[in-house]
C-alpha cells in the first residue's frame, strides 16, 4: 500500500485520504457489494470514454451488459470516430446456451441505454466465447482496444491463452472488415 508522496505529505493525504472521508483510501477502482455480502471489483473508475464530450465510464457499460439475464462477462473499450471522438465497441460472453444474434445484439444495445442513456449505447458488440486475459485473470483491454480500431496487435506474451486474440481479431475484421 502506498504510504506517501515523497516530499509532499499533505498531497498524499488530499489525494487518497479526503475524498470520501476519514478512514476510507480511495484506490482507483470500483467495487460493489451483493446481495449475500461478496464484493465485486469492477475496474477503474479513471478509464472513461470520451463519446461526443460525454465521459462515459467503461465500468458502467459493462455492469449494465453484464445486467442482462443472456451475458456471462463483458469488455468494453473506446475506439475512434470521426464523429463523435471514441465510440463505444463492446466484447460479450454470452451465458452457455445462449446464441449470440443480431436479435440479441440490439436488445443489449438497448438493455445499455435504459440503464444508463443514448450515449452510452455501444456501437459495436461482439459476441466472442472467450476474452484475452492474463494468467491471473486480468481482461487485457489494450488488446482489445487494437482489434477494435484495426491495428496490429501488441504483446500477447502474458495471456493465458493468446488464440483468444487471434480469433477475437478474426471474427471482429470479419464482422466490421
């Protein structure tokens, strides 16, 4: 746990210790607690996409994807556009037995803006069996982010599979070529 900034104690104090009160560190990622007490950690809360002057938090995009009764897991990431600045491009893992089709795909896009609004409706989703994750489990958004706007992929070294990317990229060229 970081315990200051060299040479500036009260930065540090103002930085992590006063934002929500005493006693309570502020980390930079969101967490949640259910219903029996568990807590889940959502991400970031500093990873934002900027979608028409709107900063839309990929942790919200993904809890509302994830709020539907067919998604098991979900991904999203900013990729670029003319328009708007970033759109929003989501990956989805859909619950066993589900069928991903072009029905469902506009239903989540749906199911996102009642939870949260128009803007922050994905422009793209992708349903994919699996996500890129690193051996501890990590969703490796940067690799994710090169498939969505068509770049050549990065260091794939620390996945725990790297033919989950292959194929990401494969079934995403295909879908958006």
């Amino acid at each position: 746990m970081l315990r200051g900034i060299y040479g500036d104690p009260e930065r540090y104090e103002r930085q992590y210790w006063s934002k929500w009160g005493p006693g309570v560190y502020v980390t930079g990622d969101g967490a949640k607690r259910d219903r029996d007490g568990y807590f889940w950690l959502l991400g970031r809360v500093d990873d934002v996409i900027n979608v028409a002057g709107h900063r839309i938090g990929t942790m919200e995009v993904e809890s509302a994807l994830v709020d539907h009764p067919n998604v098991a897991e979900a991904a999203v990431v900013g990729r670029a556009h003319e328009i708007k600045g970033q759109a929003i491009a989501a990956f989805v893992t859909l619950k066993d037995g589900t069928p991903g089709s072009s029905n469902l795909m506009d239903d989540l896009k749906e199911h996102v803006v009642r939870k949260i609004g128009a803007i922050a409706r994905p422009d793209d989703v992708l349903f994919t069996a699996d996500l890129p994750k690193t051996r501890s489990g990590k969703i490796m958004r940067r690799l994710l982010r090169d498939i969505a706007e068509g770049k050549a992929l990065g260091d794939t070294t620390t996945l725990a599979d790297p033919g989950v990317v292959a194929e990401l990229k494969a079934n995403y060229d295909e879908e958006h070529g």
